[in-house]
C-alpha cells in the first residue's frame, strides 16, 4: 500500500501466484464522498490490460441505498471477439458479492 488510504493517489498492489488472479495495482482516482469513487486498475499478468473501476450510490429511501459497481475498459481484438463468449458473473460473481457484503456492512456502520 502507498499514499493515504481512502484519498486519491492511495494504491494497492499484488503479485499472486494463484492463476488467473496475476499481478497489477489499484489506484484511486477520483473521490466524490459519500456517493462516487473510481480507481485505475492495471494488470502486468496474466496479461496486460487496464480499466477503470467504479462504485456510485444513491440513496432512494431512508436507510436505503443503491449501489453499482461497475468498470470501463477497452478490449482490444481479439480479446473483444473472444469477450462475446466470456461470463463476468461466472468470472467476478463471488468477488463482487464479496465486495459489496463490505460495502453494505460500512453503510450500515
């Protein structure tokens, strides 16, 4: 970890040896408190991309809150042809539960 955690420019870094999981950073990149942050990712391995990773939320009702979680990237070809038959649920789907369990948790706090 470097910067400040929780301000813009704090990073996180991994080196996994675990397949598929590789090596990269995260970075964050903007901070709109308490409804907007978006972080770089940048993956070396298992092979070289990046994106911009995202989490919004909006509160619709008392004690209620939306969140989505997204990310922007382009896929060069022809990793796009071949995202056409790729699942991300399969892929990130208990990363995500995961992720927003936390995130849910520290709404509630």
């Amino acid at each position: 970890m470097s910067g400040v955690d929780g301000t813009v420019g704090a990073k996180q870094t991994w080196d996994s040896n675990v397949k598929g999981v590789g090596r990269g950073y995260q970075e964050i990149s903007i901070i709109d408190p308490p409804v907007y942050i978006e972080t770089k990712l940048k993956f070396y391995d298992p092979y070289e991309s990046e994106a911009n990773g995202y989490v919004k939320l909006k509160e619709t009702g008392i004690n209620e809150v939306v969140a989505t979680w997204g990310f922007k990237s382009e896929i060069p070809y022809p990793f796009n042809i071949m995202s056409v038959f790729t699942n991300m649920d399969d892929m990130m789907g208990e990363d995500w539960d995961k992720g927003l369990n936390r995130l849910k948790l520290l709404c509630e706090i």
